[in-house]
C-alpha cells in the first residue's frame, strides 16, 4: 500500500498541510482554465477555419468565423476533463491522498464552472453561452432555459462531486466535516488568489478581473459547500484517503506552472492582430 495512505486521525491541529492543499487547488485550477480557453475555445476555432488572435487567462479571442461552436466549445471541453477526472478517480482510488485529492478538485473546477457558466451569461447577458444564444428569439426564453439548465446540472455536479471526495470526510462527524470543509476551503481560495493575480495583467484592463477572472474560479464555490451532502458523510467500506501531508514536488510543480500561468498567459499570446 502507498506509504502516503494512512489511518485517518483527525485533531485540532489538522494533519492536513495548507500549502499543499492550496497548490493542488493552484494546480487543478490552472488545468480547467487552459482546458476551457486553450483546448476548448484554441482547438474549435482551429477546426472550423477561423483565426486565433489571442490566448489569455481569461478569454480566447479568434476572427473570421460567427460559428457558435467557438464560445461553447470551452463548457464542452470543461465537461469532457471533468468526466476524465472521474474515470482517472476510478484508477487511482488506492493511490495516495495527494493525487486523489488532485483528482477530484480537476473534477471540481472544471465541472462547476461549466456548469455555473450558462447561468451567468443566462442572468448577465455576456459571456461564451450568450454568445452561443446570440440572435436567437425569445431572447427571454434562451436565457431562462440557460439558467435553468445551469441550476439543475450545477447540482448534479455537486452530487457527483461529494460521491468522489467520500474518502476525504466518510461520516457525519464534527471531525471528519470539519476536515472537508478545510480541504476544499483552502484550494478554492488558492484558485480566486491565482485567477486574481493573473486576470491582474490582462491587456483588456482591470475591468476582466470582476467579469471573466473572478467568476471563473468562483464558479467552484460549490465545493466549500459539500458538507450538506449526504453521499460525503455515508458510513461504507470506501478505502478512506490519509491525510494531505506536506509535498515538496506538489509544492514546486504549482510555483512552477502559477509562474507560468501568471507570466505568460496573465498578459496573455498573440497569434495575430485582431484587424
């Protein structure tokens, strides 16, 4: 059994390392953002024939193509790493705690913030889904069935979401919730602290760190809530994850790729000019 399982003992003092949860949080982050903007948005603008003109940390800018496949590709791309997140969640569930816990925050930010993404457009009139809407009538009625669609499957995620992060609590006790709420409160501040950061330095101006940067990394919100679910909490026979001890290389991999993602992608690519 991998030295990094051990028996779960829960105290005041936690056994579970902050830096090392905040750079899984950092490093989870950084893969739904480069999945949604870099793969989903990049790779679809590539396939239909239009030209990329910038690749930021906050959006994906292309021309010469009106295609709808465009704006929603990067939700799609989002849902596609989530569902990979589980699948992978499957083969390491006698892994150590580092790499599950990893695991299932690659779940966590990529799907809520798919899911959390249509409701925004829906309720702000902005965005990649009301790009994808853009035209259609009654405007009223598409943005009515984005919000709802969004509340149903955000909730859904939330749903699966506690079913994976099971080993991290697995009993209703003040202990173990306890527990859950400081694994997951502490890599979503992380994510909003690195979202912030490089949303800082986009070349668009300040103004995209309160409507792209920030909602993006809080669309995870729902992971600090997992705790009012009953699928965390169920007593089974789950192999219970250990604790999230100190990880120099996990620590080292998040400064790394933060660096990079705040160095290159905060002021963002240019492919070519927008004109």
């Amino acid at each position: 059994m991998p030295t990094e399982e051990k028996p779960l003992v829960i105290s005041d003092n936690s056994p579970d390392d902050a830096l090392t949860l905040a750079s899984l949080g950092i490093l989870a982050f950084v893969v739904a953002n480069v999945t949604h903007e870099g793969l989903g948005h990049g790779l679809m603008t590539l396939a239909v024939g239009a030209k990329p003109v910038m690749l930021t940390s906050c959006y994906f800018s292309s021309r010469e193509s009106l295609s709808r496949w465009i704006p929603a590709a990067g939700g799609i791309a989002n849902v596609l790493m989530g569902l990979l997140a589980v699948f992978a969640l499957r083969l390491a569930r006698m892994a150590g705690a580092h790499l599950r816990c990893f695991l299932a925050l690659v779940l966590a930010f990529n799907l809520l913030f798919a899911t959390a993404y249509p409701a925004y457009s829906g309720i702000a009139a902005f965005g990649d889904w009301a790009a994808v809407i853009s035209g259609l009538s009654p405007a009223w009625l598409w943005r009515l069935l984005l919000v709802t669609f969004s509340a149903i499957s955000y909730y859904l995620s939330l749903r699966l979401l506690a079913v994976q992060m099971h080993p991290f609590c697995g009993s209703n006790a003040p202990e173990a919730l306890t527990r859950l709420r400081r694994i997951t409160l502490i890599p979503f501040l992380a994510a909003l602290a690195a979202a912030s950061i490089a949303g800082a330095l986009n070349p668009a101006g300040w103004t995209v760190l309160f409507t792209s940067a920030l909602p993006g990394a809080a669309a995870a919100f729902g992971l600090t809530q997992l705790d009012h679910f009953s699928e965390v909490s169920a007593k089974d026979s789950t192999q219970p994850a250990g604790a999230i001890t100190r990880s120099l290389g996990w620590m080292i991999a998040a400064a790394l790729i933060l660096a990079l993602f705040v160095g290159v992608l905060g002021p963002g690519i240019r492919f070519t000019s927008a004109s």
